[in-house]
C-alpha cells in the first residue's frame, strides 16, 4: 500500500495491555467547538477526499490502466475480457468511481481452495489520501478501529486513536460493542439505502461533524456523541516497561501501521528498551494490517542479533512474468532511514539493537503482510519467534503505488 519507492514493498514470505488504548475521561460529553451532525453518505460515492483527482479523458486513462494491469499485475494471464466501454466504467462525471471498477474488474476473478479470491488485495485509492495516510499527515474522521467479532454484524472497539476527539472527550472504551449508528442498526443498515447511508456516514465520515453510537458495555446500552475531527494517527501508541514474576524487565509495544513516521517511533522504542535492559518484548500487532516493508526490516532488524542477521536476506521480492524485473533479495537492515516527504532517506546511522533470540507476537487474523514479513524474517535467522493469538492473514503479496492523473493504483 506504500507509493513509489524503492523500500515501498509490503511483502510477507512464504492488544495484553489496554491502558493508553483509549477511553477519554469517560465522559459522555463532546466538544463544542463540532456541532454539525454527520450527513448521510451520498448513494453510490465515496468518502474520499477527490480534490486531487485530474481525470480530463475518461478513455486515455482507462488504455492506462489496461497497460498497467498488462505490464504489472502478478497474475496477468487471470485477467478477464472486459468492455471498457461498459455504463460502469464510463462515467464522465465520476470519473474516479468509473477508473475504479474499470481496475476492480480486471483482477484475477478465481477463487483460491480456501473459498476466497485470489486477488482480495489489489486495490484504488488518490494519491492525496495516499500520501497524506503513510505520511502520517493529520486526516478528519472519529478515529476508531472496530472488529467484526460475530454474525449478524458485531462490532467491537478495537482501540482508539489516542491524538482523535473520541479519546478525549466521546467516554468510548475499548471493548464496547457497536449496537447502532445515528439510530440505524447493522441489519436495518442493510434493509435500505436510506438506512445504509445514515450507518456509513455516521461510522466513516471524513469532515468535521458529529455522530451519535449506542455501545454495549457490561449489559448496559450507552448512546454517545462523538466527534469527528483533524488527528493525527499514531503508529505506536503505547510502549510499556513490564516487570515479570522473576523481576525482569519486558519490553510492550503496540504497533499498528508501518507508515513513514512508525520508523522514528520504533527506534525511540527499542532505545527505551535497551536502556531498562529488557529480557524479552512482545510486539502487539494484532490490528497491523501492513506497510511498508523497509520498517518491516528496521524493526526486526533491531529486535534480533546483528552477528546474525548480518548479510542475511531479510525478504525477496518476485514480480509480474511482464514486469522485466528480476528476483529482489533485501537483506536484513544496518542502518536507519526516515524516509523525508519526497521518499528518499534522511539518515544513516546504526540502528540500536536488543540482541534478542527470543520475540513474542499478539496476532490476529488482521495481522497481514509487513506484520507477517517480521514474524517470519526473523525466524528465518532462527530467532524464536511466539505467536499469542489467532493466525495471521496469511499475505504473501506486495504492492507499488502507480499514480496517474491523482489517482494511486496498487495491483498485487
């Protein structure tokens, strides 16, 4: 999901402490200063902010992203016949909805023997929204990330943003369970379109505005108003200094996103943990989706031993039978980079150490691809790695961000 760069692989070969997670003051109370309510999410468009989006030939970009599928795509031999000039792709006046469908509609269409598709990963967004997410630039919205714990539609907190409205002021928990959005339940949400619009825009908005959420918390039904306003997100939003039964320190971090600004973040980490002279770490990435996979390799590099990791290949990279581009070792990392605005690398020093053999990992089945690339580089370099949970995802793909006329394209 990274943009164009030469460390922006997500690859994959082949929270314990709820404390700072979220919660606010546990007031039900919200801030004056956002007073509009959330309006229903139009029929049929997306939330994304498309200012930057400067489609002028609907056709010349839809021959684009034909030649990108070609060029590109993993599986191109899987891509099906499709009419461009089709009513779903040729919508001048929504020009990013057609480009959309238009890509959606040439990945590959089969079905894996685990009932899923083979492509469920491949995917369009602008290259504003991009930037702006792996940047970790301030972005609008409630800052919630909930799991669908259940059948019909159960939703549970799975943490809050710490820097969003909602940890300050809304008195959501981690751990409530979602039971209606601005009044419309999931089931009625999915009875009809006026229902379905009230649910989107109040759960996902992307300007200032309020919602309202009931939440079930131990037995009692909870209606809250919550904020949704500019946050920045937080990659690592939690660190800890546990001290176990035979007295030794242990390293917790929870990590969420491998974003540009994540690198910074773990190396701070990892300093505090050497300093307090940690036994062992557990890296909470249940909800770690992925990223970029040269964070990937920062972090495993500082959690293992440098005598082993040291010309070591951290991942390998195999591209499109098109692409003309070879097999892509990357070995394990020395140096740190914190990656600048404009993708180049600002630093170079030694990245610290903990010198581990031995890692804990929190998973769930939401622990996809630079999350799985750690787990499994560093068994590679027969680091012990434990794995506390539920199976990860199981991703082995990468994406590069192919941009054109504002819109980021991420074919696996």
């Amino acid at each position: 999901m990274p943009l164009r760069t030469a460390f922006a692989w997500l690859a994959a070969f082949v929270i314990m402490v709820t404390q700072g997670c979220g919660g606010g003051s546990g007031s039900s109370g919200s801030s004056d200063a956002v007073r509009t309510i959330c309006a229903p999410a139009p029929t049929n468009s997306t939330s994304i902010d498309l200012s930057g989006v400067t489609v002028q030939q609907l056709d010349d970009d839809k021959r684009w992203v034909a030649s990108l599928m070609t060029q590109n795509y993993l599986w191109p031999n899987d891509t099906p016949a499709v009419n461009a000039q089709d009513s779903a792709y040729s919508n001048a006046s929504a020009p990013y909805d057609s480009l959309k469908a238009y890509f959606q509609a040439l990945l590959s269409p089969l079905v894996i023997s685990s009932g899923r598709k083979k492509d469920r990963y491949s995917y369009v967004s602008t290259v504003r929204a991009t930037a702006a997410y792996y940047e970790g630039n301030s972005v609008t919205g409630l800052g919630l990330e909930w799991g669908k714990v259940a059948d019909p539609g159960i939703f549970r907190l799975r943490y809050i943003e710490p820097d969003s409205a909602a940890a300050r002021t809304s008195g959501l928990q981690r751990g409530d369970t979602l039971v209606k959005v601005q009044g419309v339940t999931w089931t009625e949400a999915g009875a009809t379109s006026q229902a379905r619009q009230l649910w989107n825009g109040g759960i996902n908005p992307s300007t200032a505005c309020r919602t309202t959420l009931e939440v079930r918390r131990n037995g009692e039904s909870l209606t809250l108003a919550v904020d949704s306003a500019p946050y920045i997100p937080q990659s690592v939003p939690l660190t800890r200094i546990l001290i176990d039964k035979n007295k030794q320190a242990v390293g917790y971090v929870h990590f969420t996103d491998y974003t540009a600004p994540a690198e910074a973040a773990l190396i701070e980490a990892i300093n505090r943990f050497k300093a307090a002279k940690v036994s062992d770490v557990v890296v909470d990435m249940r909800y770690n989706g992925g990223g970029y996979l040269y964070v990937a390799n920062a972090l495993a590099s500082m959690l293992s031993i440098p005598a082993t990791t040291n010309n070591k290949v951290f991942y390998s990279a195999q591209y499109g039978p098109n692409s003309g581009r070879s097999q892509d070792n990357k070995n394990f990392a020395a140096q740190a980079c914190i990656m600048s605005s404009d993708y180049t690398c600002t630093r170079s020093d030694d990245l610290p150490h903990l010198g581990l053999a031995r890692v804990y990992v929190l998973t769930t089945g939401s622990t996809c691809s630079a999350s799985e690339a750690v787990i499994n580089g560093l068994r590679g370099v027969d680091v012990q790695v434990i794995t506390l949970g539920q199976k990860t995802c199981g991703k082995p793909y990468g994406f590069q961000s192919n941009t054109h006329n504002g819109i980021a394209y991420f074919p696996i």
